[in-house]
C-alpha cells in the first residue's frame, strides 16, 4: 500500500481543506452563539456544512493519494455520496447541541462525542465504499484510537468556539483541529491491511478521478466562496458600532 502516492501534494491539500473547514464552521459557530432566533439557526447550519464539508474533502483528496499494488481501486458512488450526507447531519446534531444547549459542560461534552462520531463515521463509511480486488481488513485497536482522537479533537474545536472569539486565536484552532482530523485519517488508514486477490473482473464503482476528484473540487470551492462570504459579512457588534455612529448624524439632520 501507498498512502501518498502523488508524494506530499494530497496530504497538503487534504489538510488545507480539513483547515478551510474548521475554520469557517468555527467562525459560524462564534456567529451562532452571538445570534438569536432564525440567525442562530442559519449559521449554525452554516457551520455544520462546513465542517463537514471539509472534512469530506479532506478525506477524499488523501484518498487521491492511497494505490494498492497489484489492483485498481473504485469507489461505490451511492455509499460515498452518503459518507457526506452523515458528516453534515451528524456533525450538525453536535453543532446545535453547543449551540442550543443550556449548560455549557454539558452541551460541550455532548456535542463533542457526536461531532467526533460523525467524523469516524465518515471516515469509515468512505472506507466502506472502497472496491478493489482483494479483502481489506482493520486493526481493531487503531480503530479504536483514530475515533478517540476525532472526539478529542471535535471537542477541542467547539470549546473553541465557545471560548474563543478573536478571528486570530480561531484561525490558530483551525489549524490545530485540521491537523488533528488528519491525524485521525491516516491513524485510520494505518489500521488498514489489504490481501490483494489479482483478478481480471472489471470492478464495480467509479475512478476517483471520475467522480471522487471533481465531486472534492466543487467542495472545495464551495468552501472558499463561503468562506469569503463569511469574512466580509459584519458581525452583531459591528453592526452595533456601525448603528450607534449613525444615529448622531441622523439627529443632527433632524434638527
């Protein structure tokens, strides 16, 4: 097995994404708390496909990378395509509980073990959609290792979010919980074992350069245009500020 085959290009870009969407799901999820009613819930949404999002791409960019000698690789599109829908859904259900819950211990540890479960999820199902010729096997212990290491992280980035709300210290979190969910993948991709069984069958699924590539690129900029959405949208104490300093110049116009 090689896990980078394209050398350090796919563990780069992987952990770019896993960085863009951390980062954005983080700033959203800042925005969530400082909101109310239908805002909260939008960005929170927001935040929940963003991380999700990225952790997806991240996923299966690094995905680009890994080859089996001996046997080409396809991927199930319906068992793929349903890996993203549970990172959102999953990693949503722990979005709102930080962002509805009512004691903060509480909603952290709650949305944390979700979040994190969403992600080895994902991972796992991705894994899953996996078709070569061969059996591929997992070591129950890294297993066991890489999920503990998605909930630590995803707990790590949430209290993040909850504590932490200047953009700079938001952008250094990012760039620890990409690295943490990378660290879960290849932990995750280190518990692999593959016995290749050489076969002349055509195997069912599709390349990644058919469906896996363009499918993380139209992602990843979804990710990006978001990400420059959120950026220049004001935030609630901008408004503030910017509400507060027209006022006198509206009174001054009335008289």
């Amino acid at each position: 097995m090689d896990h980078a085959t394209f050398g350090w290009l796919t563990p780069v870009l992987s952990y770019a994404m896993a960085c863009t969407g951390a980062a954005l799901g983080l700033r959203c999820t800042v925005r969530a708390l400082a909101a109310s009613g239908r805002s909260r819930r939008n960005w929170l949404l927001t935040a929940a496909s963003a991380i999700g999002t990225g952790i997806w791409t991240m996923h299966f960019l690094a995905m680009l990378g890994f080859s089996v000698s001996g046997t080409d690789i396809r991927y199930d599109v319906p068992l793929t395509v349903l890996s993203l829908l549970v990172a959102m859904v999953v990693v949503g259900a722990g979005v709102f509980a930080v962002g509805y819950g009512r004691g903060r211990g509480r909603a952290l540890f709650v949305g944390g073990l979700t979040t994190g479960l969403g992600v080895a999820s994902m991972h796992y199902l991705g894994m899953a959609a996996l078709r070569l010729h061969g059996e591929v096997t997992f070591d129950p212990v890294l297993v066991a290792v890489s999920v503990v290491i998605a909930v630590v992280a995803a707990t790590a980035a949430l209290w993040a979010a909850l504590n932490i709300k200047s953009p700079k210290a938001v952008a250094v979190a990012s760039l620890v919980m990409g690295g943490a969910v990378s660290s879960m993948h290849y932990t995750g991709m280190i518990a692999v074992g593959v016995r290749v069984a050489p076969s002349d069958d055509v195997l069912p699924g599709a390349a990644a350069m058919q469906f896996v590539f363009p499918l993380a690129v139209g992602l990843g900029s979804y990710l990006f245009l978001t990400s420059a959405f959120v950026a220049l949208s004001p935030t609630a104490g901008e408004r503030e500020a910017s509400a507060s300093a027209q006022r006198p110049v509206e009174s001054a116009a009335r008289t």
